[in-house]
C-alpha cells in the first residue's frame, strides 16, 4: 500500500461528458503529479501540484484541469469527453516539489469512455 | 521522436537468470526512475537516480551521465518479477519523459 488513495477506480461514461478524479497523497507529502496511461501513448505527465501551486505542467489538454487544495488533495477535471480518453489516469505524491524526490503511485483510475 | 528508448520491448527469462534492461536517453536530466507495473496496473517506484549506482535487495541500477544511459539489472531473477519495467526522466525543464516499457516474463 503506498498511502495515495485515487477514487473512484472505474469511471464508465459517455462523450461529451465531465469527470472529476480524486487524489489524496500519502501524509506528509506535499507534491502531487498526475499522469495519464493509455494503450497507444503509453505514460504521460499531465500536471504537478506543490502545496496548492502549480510547479510543472506536461502534456495536459486545455479540456483538462487540475488543483490542489488547502488540505493537500488534489483533483483532475475532464471535460467534452471523447473517446481518446480512454485511459488509466494515476496520481502520484513526494514529500517535496524538486526534481529528485522518489513518488508513491495510487492505483489508479480507469475512465472508460462510450 | 522518442526522448527515451529501453530495450529490450519484451524479454522472457528462466528463473535464477540475470537480467539486463537498458535505457537510453536524448535530453537533459535532472533525475532517471525506474517503474515497475505488475498486470493488474498498479505502478511501483523502484529506483530514483541522478548518479551512480543503487541496489535494493535483487535488484540493481545505474546511471551514467555522460553516455546518457541506464540500466536495470536483475540477480536472480524470480517468477514474481515478471511486470513491465519502465524507465522515466524528469528533464531539466520539469517535464517527465517515459519510455514504452519492457515486459519481462520470468518462467519457473
């Protein structure tokens, strides 16, 4: 168990539609990413958060948003839905914001998307 | 262009082999991971480098910066280390990197 809970853990819904997943990192860790894992781009870094500020932002969709709120959770919002996303969307945490921290990996979400 | 090549994509050992995956990698780094995904989907951190060696139990990796290179090595290898094994760089500008993966089947 790393400590990061992600839920819900299946999401099933239509295009077109808005989702909201959920992060909570293991405690004491101040730094949330979030990453998305689908079969054909295989991984990828969407955002990280660091004590409620944006610190690094990767390949995320104007369609998505994120934030990290006053108690450290964090939150991944997906709108106008297509099929392409279609993924496992994983959160990770660190203690701190920089370069060299190891990251505990929830165990994901998966959107499915009809 | 991938930023981040591993090799090789798919690897079958018997159990008690060593194993070798490599990866290479284009960009400037300001630290190398290596990730393990057991089928289930679930994602594990196993090292965090930016120079050197690291060894955790039977598991060993390196990095060497100039050659812009790592590899992940296996003593012993075993049937639970079957997984796929995934070697990520945070580049020196704060984006994440990743390569496709190595899927290691380990057989008794």
């Amino acid at each position: 168990d790393s400590g990061v809970t992600q839920t819900p853990k299946h999401l099933i819904t239509a295009t077109g539609q808005r989702v909201t997943l959920r992060c909570s990192p293991r405690s004491g860790d101040l730094s949330v990413y979030w990453y998305q894992q689908s079969l054909d781009q295989g991984l990828q870094f969407l955002i990280q958060y660091y004590n409620g500020e944006e610190r690094a932002k990767g390949n995320i969709l104007e369609r998505f948003s994120a934030q990290q709120f006053p108690d450290l959770h964090s939150e991944l919002n997906l709108s106008s839905l297509e099929l392409g996303d279609s993924a496992l969307y994983f959160c990770a945490s660190s203690v701190g914001g920089g370069p060299n921290q190891p990251q505990h990996f929830g165990d994901g979400t998966r959107l499915s998307i009809l | 262009k991938n930023e981040v090549e591993q090799s090789p994509q798919n690897l079958t050992a018997q159990e008690g082999e060593f194993i070798t995956i490599n990866c290479s990698y284009s960009v400037g780094i300001s630290a190398l991971h290596w990730l393990q995904q057991h089928p289930g989907g679930g994602i594990v951190s196993l090292f965090m480098l930016s120079s050197g060696k690291k060894k955790h139990g039977r598991l060993i990796a390196t990095i060497n910066i100039q050659e812009k290179h790592s590899s992940l090595h296996i003593t012993a290898s075993h049937p639970r280390d079957s997984a796929v094994y995934i070697c990520a760089v945070r580049g020196t500008g704060n984006q994440f990197y990743f390569g496709t993966g190595t899927s290691l089947t380990v057989i008794p």
